[in-house]
C-alpha cells in the first residue's frame, strides 16, 4: 500500500504533482472521447435479450392466458402473466401489482403527481393544497428521484446512507415530528449509487415507524432486485410485508422495471401496494390511459418466462460485467489505495461504484476528466438540488464502456483525483 498523501513532505509533494500533471496533459493530447456518466448497459448486454424480437410473429398466438387479445384495446393493469411475473420479482401477490409501459421512472412521476394533485388511498387532502409538502431524500441517491420532487415543488431534506440503509435514527425524528413530510425516496438493493442493501432492521424500522403524516408514503424503487454482480445476491427483507405486520399496510409503494434485464427505454415497468392502494390507483389510472403495451407484455413474458428464467438470464448480464467493476475496484485499490485521498464501495450488484474524495474536491476532479475527455456523472447530481454538501461524491457507471476504454477512463479519473488533492492538501496547509 502506498503512504498517505497527507504524510508527503512539500518537495515529494511537488515533485509528484509534476508527474501527474505530465501524464494528465499527455491523455490530454490524445484528445479521447469516454462515457462514464450513466448506467447504460453495454451492447453486449443487449444482445442478450435480441431474442426476445423474434419470439412474436404474425402467426403466433397473441392472446394472454385469460384470453385478452393482446392486439386490441382492454385491461388497465396488465395481463395475467405478466402480473405474475413481476409478482415474483417484488416479493408480493398477483392481486397487488400494476403492470405499466415502458419505464418504472414513468410511473414514480405519475404516483407522486396523483398523490399532488388527489392525495393518496386515505389523505384527508391533496398533497398540492397544502402550504408545505417534503420528502426524505437518503443521499447520495438517485438524481432523477430529485428532479421529480424538485420539479413538482416537494422540498427535499437529505439523510446521510449509513451500511444498511438510511440513517434511521434521522428518518424516524424527521417523519415523526414533521406533517408536511409525506415521503421518502429508497432504492433498497445495490442502491444507486452507493451499491447498499438495506438491512432487516431498516426495512422493520421504515415499516412501523411512527410518522406525524398518516398518509406517509415509502416510495420503494427496487430497480436492481436481480441485479447481482456475486454468486451470493444480498437479501433483501420484503416491505409489503414488513408493512402489513407493522399495521400499515397502505404504506408503501414498490416499482421495478425489466429496462436493465432487457431493453432500457422498450422493458416493462410495474408497480405494486396493497390491494386498497391497487385499486384506488386503477381508478385514476383508468383516467390516465385506456391501458398499456400488452404486447410489450406478452413479449416479455415469452422470453423471461418465470424467476428462475430471470436469474439465470442476470447471471449472463453478470458474466459480461463483473470484470468491468473488477477491473475498475483493481485500479482504484493500485492507485489509491492508502493515499487517504479517496473511498469507495464494493457492491455486490446493480450499476454503480460511489467514490467519495477529500471534502471539496469532486466537483474539480470532474472538471479536470471532463478536460482530458472522461465525462462523469455531473459533481453534486447525487445530491437533492445538485448540492453535495462536502462536495465529494463521485459516481462511477463502469458498464457501458468497453473494458480498455474503462482502463483509460480510471486511469484518467485516479490522476485528476490525486492532483485535485495534492493541490487541496498544499491548500490546507
Ligand atoms: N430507478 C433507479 C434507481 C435507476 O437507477 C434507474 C435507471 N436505470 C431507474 C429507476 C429508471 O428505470 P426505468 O427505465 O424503469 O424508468
């Protein structure tokens, strides 16, 4: 292991700085193009599911198993099958899932829109006619969460994510002392972007907290249920149950989607609560749309078929991108590792390494890749507003690119890390 950047005298320190720097300018020069920013799946991982395309033709049956002529109008909430599926894949009954289109995000944006404009099963009013409505937002976490609250006027208050999940000792005073706090935002399994499983205790504790809202809703988007990167997937302790036992059963919302199975954009998105919740949103549901993509639905469930199908067909996902999050924890431990300048997860699954800098220093590392042609998730995007408060946290999608391409990119990434620092340590002296 190296030693600590924070021991060296100031002539290693500038002596170091200059060696950097001539290796940075160099990649400079080279004028490269490298995508870091998002979690997409790479082409490989798509062709995976190319075979889903030709499971549907002309002369195949297209009706579902009840019948419905999945070519034609009718059913609010999806077929038969695929209510199946998806129930398998949340934990819950077939009676307490709403299948959706094509993204889980879709249907996030619609449940809390409704929620703003009707309340939701149980609110005394809507949310949008009272003076105040906020929500938990566990950070770092997913960007786009916050742009839904940010765009629909909900304040965010940030909790910090400990190892099992939020810190809960935080939730549990914030909802339950506040009534304007009608939510929080989770991501139970490999969350994004930290790659952390929420703990038995967390999800006991979300579940039976006292909240001063009655109508406090957990919005539960368990995007990378079966998204393992590891033989042995972390568990997760089922909410609709916890909440049931707990006595509130109404309150949560869970949300999945097929886009990191199959076709990120062209999956299946569903969402499921208790069977009051399912069938007060049906109602405004049947306002919204006169259904969904039954065909998309049908396609899906041909191909996926049933869980073991499912995990068997993640573990081929796996296969093609554990060596990239490999690869990229390998070089960051042989750059890094013991410089005291950097830290980072390890996650058994889903789409992201979280890298935390010295306090200050993410939004300039940033920068500096940006410049030498690395783009990264933008500093703060982690963050509710933008804002990280220790301005640290940097995301890391190792799945898109090809794996020499990736080399490069950490490469790149390690020697912006190493000068911002060594420049913010001569600053703190
Ligand atoms: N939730 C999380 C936590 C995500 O990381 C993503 C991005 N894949 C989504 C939701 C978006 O899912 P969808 O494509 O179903 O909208």
């Amino acid at each position: 292991p190296s030693a600590s950047f924070t021991n060296l005298g100031e002539t290693e320190r500038n002596r170091l700085y200059a060696s950097l720097k001539e290796s940075y300018d160099a990649y400079k020069l080279r004028g490269m193009k490298l995508d870091m920013s998002r979690g997409k799946p790479c082409p490989e991982q798509l062709a995976l599911s190319k075979g889903m395309l030709d499971l549907l033709t002309s002369s195949d049956p297209l009706q579902a198993e009840d019948g419905t002529d999945c070519l034609n109008y009718g059913g609010i909430d999806g077929i038969p099958e695929a209510k199946r599926l998806f129930s398998r894949l949340l934990g819950v009954s077939e009676q307490e899932v709403i299948i959706g289109g094509n993204a889980s995000l879709n249907m996030m944006y619609d449940a809390l829109a409704r929620a703003m404009l009707h309340g939701v099963y149980g609110s005394e009013t809507p949310w949008g006619k009272l003076p105040k409505v906020k929500f938990i937002c566990p950070s770092p976490g997913y960007d786009r969460h916050f742009a839904i609250c940010e765009q629909l006027g909900i304040e965010m208050i940030a909790v910090d994510m400990l190892e099992g999940g939020p810190d809960m000792d935080q939730v549990e005073k914030l909802a339950g002392e506040d009534d304007a706090i009608k939510g929080i935002w989770c991501v139970p399994k490999y969350s994004n972007p930290d790659g952390i499983t929420y703990s038995d205790e967390t999800v006991d504790r979300l579940a039976s907290m006292r909240t001063k809202a009655s109508d406090f809703t957990i919005f539960w988007d368990d995007a990378y249920t079966v998204h393992h990167l590891t033989d042995e997937p972390d568990p997760l302790k089922p909410i609709l149950a916890a909440c049931k036992a707990a006595g509130h059963p109404n309150r949560v919302y869970l949300f999945c989607s097929t886009s990191k199975i199959t076709f990120p954009g062209s999956g299946v998105a569903a969402m499921a609560s208790s069977e009051a919740n399912v069938s007060h949103i049906r109602k405004h549901l049947s306002a919204q749309t006169i259904g969904p993509d039954k065909i998309n639905q049908l396609r899906h469930v041909r191909f996926l078929r049933d869980i073991d199908h499912i995990e068997a067909h993640m573990k081929r996902h796996a296969d093609i991108i554990k060596p990239k999050f490999d690869r990229v924890l390998h070089k960051l431990e042989a750059s890094l590792g013991g410089k005291q300048i950097a830290w980072w997860n390890k996650p058994n699954g889903g789409y992201f390494i979280s890298l935390n800098t010295l306090d200050g220093c993410a939004t300039e590392v940033v920068r500096m890749a940006a410049e030498a042609g690395v783009t990264l998730t933008k500093a703060g995007a982690t963050f509710p507003y933008g804002k990280d408060p220790r301005n640290r946290n940097i995301r890391i999608a190792p799945t898109f690119p090809k794996l020499e391409e990736l080399e490069t990119a950490i490469d790149i990434l390690c020697l912006c890390i190493q000068m911002v620092s060594l420049t913010k340590l001569q600053g703190d002296r």
